[in-house]
C-alpha cells in the first residue's frame, strides 16, 4: 500500500521504533474497534498470543466477508464465488523487539481517509524481506508471496541495507554476532 506492490496481503506488519518487552497489542483493541465499526464493520478482534516463542505481538481481525463486502458494496460476481459463512482474517503483527540500524520515512495515504505512516525506507523492508526469505523457519520452504516481493524489489531496482540484514540475521541467530555480512559473505 504505501510503496506501490501490486500483491493483497492479508497482514498488516508494524514495528516499534525501539524495543519494548512490555508492550501489549491488546491495549489496541478498544480503539480498533472502534474505528472499524465507525466505517460499518462488523468484527471480531482476537489475540494470538504468540509472543511465547517470538518477539513479534499478533491479533486477528475477523469479520463475514459477505456481510463486510456488501458494506463497501462488492460487484455480485464476487459475493456468488463466496461461502456465506467464510471469515475474512486480517492478521495484525507488531515486532515489540525490532533489530537496530534502520531509517523511517513518513507515507500519506488518503483513503478511506488521510492519514500518514511512520515506515521502514525501502532499503529496509528489502532487508527484512531477505531475512524471510533466507531465515523464515517454514517447512523449509519459501513462502510464494517472499518470491513475489523479491522479484518487486529487484525489477524496481530498489537497493538492500545490508547492515540492517546483518542485524536481523544476527537476531534470528542464524550469523554469530562478531560475524560481519558483506556483499561477497551476502
């Protein structure tokens, strides 16, 4: 959305500017909430409690998908290709513990209404997107959409901190923290 990658997601990925072992996703939920149902949504806010085995907070945002699509009034070709009872699933991920050494920018966006984003610069998300790729422990796959992406950065010509991969990658623990990654280790 605020880079211009032509893919659906059905996550929202946040992160803090600065660690935060006590932050809860949950202080959210209430305000949230609120929004959605002020724009006629009707939906179900979940904690996924996963912060057991990672540092990143995560919630469910569940709504009828008919119900909702007819709310921001769908064509009926696409409602008569979904079951009445399907959920839509909007997951939301905060990382409480980001790894240093990245820069934000301030995005605008003006639907549904305006508003700016504090994000990563590109270089960063580059970085982040490459340690999913290279560190993602998913059945020892890559996810298609890492694919997708990285195919988006590179046709876009878009340049990787490598610094900030190092720091994630020395995070996830899967380079030793004196180890330096250069272009050629890279």
């Amino acid at each position: 959305m605020l880079y211009g990658l032509d893919r659906f997601s059905e996550d929202i990925d946040f992160s803090l500017l600065e660690p935060d072992k006590d932050f809860t996703i949950t202080d959210y939920f209430t305000a949230l909430h609120n929004e959605l149902t002020s724009f006629g949504f009707n939906t179900e806010i979940n904690d996924k409690n996963k912060r057991t085995s990672t540092n990143i907070e995560s919630a469910f945002i569940k709504a009828g998908t008919i119900k909702n699509l007819l709310t921001v009034e769908a064509p009926d070709q696409y409602l008569k290709k979904i079951p009445g009872s399907r959920l839509l699933k909007i997951r939301i991920e905060v990382d409480i513990d980001p790894p240093a050494g990245f820069e934000t920018e301030a995005k605008y966006l003006l639907n549904p209404i305006p508003f700016s984003v504090n994000t990563y610069k590109i270089p960063y998300l580059f970085a982040g997107k490459m340690h999913a790729i290279l560190c993602r422990k998913w059945k020892m796959r890559v996810k298609g959409r890492d694919w997708y992406d990285l195919v988006w950065y590179i046709r876009n010509h878009y340049s990787l901190d490598l610094s900030h991969l190092q720091e994630r990658m020395k995070q996830s623990g899967h380079i030793p923290d004196k180890e330096t990654l250069d272009k050629k280790s890279f």
